[in-house]
C-alpha cells in the first residue's frame, strides 16, 4: 500500500495519449502514454514527481500504479492491433522492492498480451551508471516485451546500448528532428544511425515531427514511424485519437520524390501462410502436411507481428516418432512450440530492394532461406535467396545504366531525373545546381596520357563523394561535374565549393612531374597547334540558385554558367528570383 500523499496524487494524475504513425500511411501503430496533472498533484514537474518518489522509496509501486492507471485507459480506446508505449525510470530496477512478473498481472487482469506494451527507457539521465538502461532493457526483454530506446543519441552510452541491448524501436530525439531539412549534419547523422538500426532489424521513430519540410526529411532518409505535434498534440480525450491520420497518408502520396527503380517487385515476394504462436504442435504437424512444398512456417503473434519461423527439419524427429501424434495431441506438450522457434532476418517492405539487399549482404551468413519482409511491423511476405540473387543482378544493371562507368557516379538520366523533379516540386524551397568544368584539362591529357587524365577525374569524384549524402553528386562526362543541394543558403553552397576547388588544385599537383611543378605550367600544343603554356590543373565552378520557376532553358542557363565561370578562380554565381 502506497502512503496516503502518494494515493491522493494518483487520483490527480491522468494520462494523455498521444499517437506514433506509419510514415508513409498515416496508420496508427502505438500511442506514448504522457503524464499529466503533476502539479495539480502536487509536484514542480514530472521529473520532479518522480525524483520524490525515488526519494520516498516508492518508485517501484508508484510506478505500477500508474502502469495500471495507463493501461486502463488504452483498454478503452478501442483500436485493434496497436500498442501502448510507457515510459520507464531506469532507477525502478535499484528499489528494494522491484520484482519480476507485475507487469503480466495486471495484463492479465486487463485481458491485454504482452505485445501490447512497448516499455520507453530513455538515454537521458545514464551519466551516473549507464548500465543502467541496459540492464533494465535485458531485464524487460527477458520478460518478453517489447522495448523502444527513447532520446536516442543525447546519452552517453549511445551506440554501446544499441548493439548491447538490441530494442525492437528506437526515437531519434527532436533536438535531431528539429529543422533537419536545413541542417545536413542533423541529416548525416540521423541518415547514418536509421541505417545502422535497419541493419540490426529496429524500427527507427522520428520524434517531435512539427512541420511538413522536418515529415519529408524524416521520409527521405528512410525513418519508420513518425510522433511530433504535426501528427497531433497529446490528447487526455481519448475519442480523439484516429485509426488513420489521413494528412499524412495524403502528403506520401503527393511526394513524387520518391525513387520506383527501389520498390520490391511484388512478383519476387511469396506469400507463405503464417501460424498463430498459440497454434498446437497438431496445428503444425498439419500444416506440413497442407503445405508440402514447404520446408519452414512463418509464426506471428495475434497482432500479426512476425515473431520467427519453424523448420520442418526441427520437428522431424517428434512427428515421425512412434508416440509423435499422441504428443502433438496432449495439449500441456503443445505449449512448448516456442521451443522450436527461430529468429529470422527482417525488412519493412517500405524499406526498398536496395536495403534488403544490404541487410542479406550483411546477414548472408544468418539468411538460410531468405528474408522476410514485414509492413509497419506485421507480416507481409517472404524473398528467397534465388528471388535476393535475381533481384540484385537486376538493380545491378538498372544502376549500371544510369552511372558513369569510371567514377561509377550517376550518369545524365540521373542527373536530368535529379533536375525536373527538384524543379517541379520547388514550391518554396531554395534549390542550387553547381557545375564544375576542369581548367586546361586537354593539354594535361595530350602531355600526360589518358591514363594519368582518368587519375585526375577520379581523383575529383573521391573529393566530391567525401560530401554529405544528402548532396546529389552527378558526373556529366569527361571533366565535367554536377552537384544538387535543397534547402541550403548561398553562402553555405559557395564555401563547399570553394573548398573542393582548393582540395583538387593542391591534390592534382602529385599527378605531375617535379619538373612541371617547379615552373608551375606545362608545354603543349593548343588547338591552333601552337606551343604555349598551360596552367596546372584546377576546377571552375558555377552556382545556379533557384528560388522560383524557370522560365527560359535550362541548358542555356547552364551554358551561360559555364562561360562566366571560366573567367575566375572563385565559384561564380547566377541566381533565378
């Protein structure tokens, strides 16, 4: 029994839910459970009433009682196959109180699985003892839950809790998210860590989403579910949260950005039927049965979550034994199937063919039969490794097409692709094309040979694939160059151009004799035939800036770029107001 002031703030407190949502479908997967009435209860904030009940030595029961509280109200929503995320204080598992098996009493009172609950356990606060969160992470785990990695990159423990602890989710926190269309290392670094999760199967959730520039961005770089006041505020009315959150279905449809050379071809996805986790060993043994082509069985749980797969060859030995029917008919011996699950590799559908070719790459050695491939968490389908080998011999080729065969850069249909779609979708966006052209380039190849002219343009492209990834890089052909860069400002644009201008000229200089480096110029013949001197290699370059639509042709605007920019060393700029 908790004491008397700890009771009167339960009854004060409430809990208002706010909803996590497919990025691309706006379909309600979870709402985050968010306390509220704290200082009507009494308390400065809600860390301040967690800080006194720590103190108090209350936490843990507290904690339960607000569990309940939480859950209670979930019941009510109403809403099938979708989950209740609740925060946790990493300091419950050192009060003298804390125990296992609470939080599948009171699922059990509600009539509520386990799947239902996704425990929040956050990075902040781990300067003190950061195995902490780990520990109770494993601990919950244990137990069968699912676990989401809140605040993600502001603790300490970082990457370390990630590969320890393995969480089922992680939420990229807002200081991230918050204005990241405008800001490349938020969008580096939250591209790079979305790319780590999906390696390892975790689900990435983008937190504290206000704007549509922050919901495209997200998008873009391949984050799962979204949660942010531009979705909806938290709401202590539960009748206003939504099955579906149409604006944001309708905003994915309307984003024509999106690349379809990445989509799955549905043709190379089979369908393989699945069983409930609550099936019987008689169920399976049927099923192998029903379904003789098939060497495995794909188990969800009720929610139609992919949990794992059976193996034919795993329960060969029982269903062919003398006593294997009278086994799979007793139905204590059937609570024992999990016995015979096995973890499997796993994609979101949403993810495209070029990240499950990734993840089978990496995986190749744990992919006995293939990839299965889930939709904003549940069941989908099944690639096998022929239909993997096929599909990437395919991007292979689609990709060799539409890339210069020495840099391996993408070509001028990428390049062209890159430019209609920016401009056609500019709206208010500030969008900028860089052009770069070697300077007495034809000299340096005429003297040196093509041979030392191909060091020098791959010598160019290393420079230009060290930029951010959320720059598109293009190699036009020969010595000619290509950048693409949204929502950025000029001044920005010029210094990273001036930069690699300066990189190229000091790092072209190794490709020349000692000779031609201590005159500074080279002797060859100009078009007229002539022998004259020829600077050392540098770079022009000109920046387009586009704040608006393009009325004349945009090759005829880059031909007067390319002409001005040759009459100085600094980028040279035009800008379409």
């Amino acid at each position: 029994m908790l004491p008397n002031r700890w009771e009167k703030a339960l009854k004060e407190l409430d809990f208002a839910f706010q909803p996590i949502v497919g990025i691309n479908n706006g379909k309600i997967v979870a709402v985050e459970a968010l306390l509220r009435n704290t200082k009507e209860a009494g308390f400065l904030s809600i860390f301040n009433c967690f800080d006194e009940a720590f103190s108090d030595g209350v936490l843990y029961q507290f904690d339960l009682k607000l569990r309940l509280k939480a859950l209670k109200k979930f019941s009510l929503l109403g809403i099938d196959n979708i989950q209740l995320f609740y925060n946790l204080d990493n300091r419950l598992l050192y009060m003298p109180d804390y125990k296992t098996g609470n939080t599948k009493k009171l699922l059990d009172e509600l009539n509520l699985s386990k799947k239902t609950l996704c425990f929040e356990m956050s990075e902040k606060g781990t300067l003190k003892d950061p195995n902490s969160i780990t520990n109770m992470v494993n601990m919950y785990k244990q137990e069968g839950f699912d676990i989401a990695i809140d605040d993600f990159g502001t603790g300490i423990s970082g990457l370390k809790l990630l590969y320890y602890s393995e969480p089922n989710f992680i939420k990229i926190d807002r200081f991230f998210i918050q204005n990241i269309q405008t800001d490349s290392k938020k969008r580096h670094f939250c591209s790079s860590i979305i790319k780590m999760a999906h390696t390892m199967g975790i689900r990435v959730i983008a937190e504290g989403v206000e704007t549509i520039e922050e919901y495209y961005t997200c998008k873009d770089i391949g984050a799962d579910l979204i949660q942010g006041y531009m979705i909806q505020k938290p709401k202590t009315d539960i009748t206003k949260i939504k099955i579906v959150y149409s604006e944001i279905r309708d905003l994915y449809k309307e984003d024509k950005r999106k690349s379809e050379l990445n989509i799955i071809d549905k043709d190379k996805i089979e369908i393989i039927d699945p069983l409930n986790d609550h099936s019987s060993l008689h169920e399976l043994f049927s099923y192998f049965k029903t379904h003789q082509h098939n060497i495995f069985v794909p188990i969800i749980d009720k929610f139609n979550h992919l949990i794992g797969v059976i193996e034919e060859k795993d329960i060969k030995k029982i269903s062919y034994s003398q006593y294997g029917l009278a086994l799979a008919q007793n139905t204590s011996f059937s609570t024992k199937l999990g016995t015979f699950i096995k973890k499997v590799v796993s994609a979101e559908v949403s993810w495209g063919i070029d990240k499950v070719l990734e993840l089978y790459n990496i995986n190749e050695s744990e992919v006995n039969n293939g990839i299965f491939l889930t939709q904003n968490g549940k069941y989908y389908g099944f690639i096998g490794v022929h239909n993997l080998l096929l599909l990437s011999y395919k991007r292979n080729l689609e990709i060799a097409k539409d890339q210069n065969p020495l840099t391996k850069l993408p070509g001028n249909k990428k390049i062209d692709d890159y430019i209609n779609d920016t401009l056609n979708e500019l709206n208010d966006n500030i969008v900028h094309f860089v052009y770069f052209d070697f300077n007495d380039f034809k000299p340096f190849n005429d003297i040196y040979g093509f041979r030392q002219g191909d060091r020098a343009i791959l010598l160019f492209a290393d420079l230009l694939n060290k930029l951010p990834k959320d720059i598109f890089v293009g190699h036009i052909g020969g010595d000619d160059f290509f950048l693409g860069v949204t929502n950025s400002t000029y001044e920005n644009i010029y210094h990273i151009v001036q930069e690699i201008q300066i990189n190229f000229e000091r790092s072209a200089k190794n490709l020349y004799k000692k000779e031609d480096l201590v005159n500074g110029f080279i002797l060859a013949k100009d078009r007229f035939t002539i022998l004259r001197k020829f600077d050392l290699l540098s770079v022009s370059a000109g920046i387009l800036e586009v704040r608006s639509e393009i009325d004349s042709k945009f090759d005829e605007l880059l031909g007067e770029l390319k002409k001005s920019s040759k009459l100085s060393k600094n980028p040279v700029g035009i800008s379409i107001l």
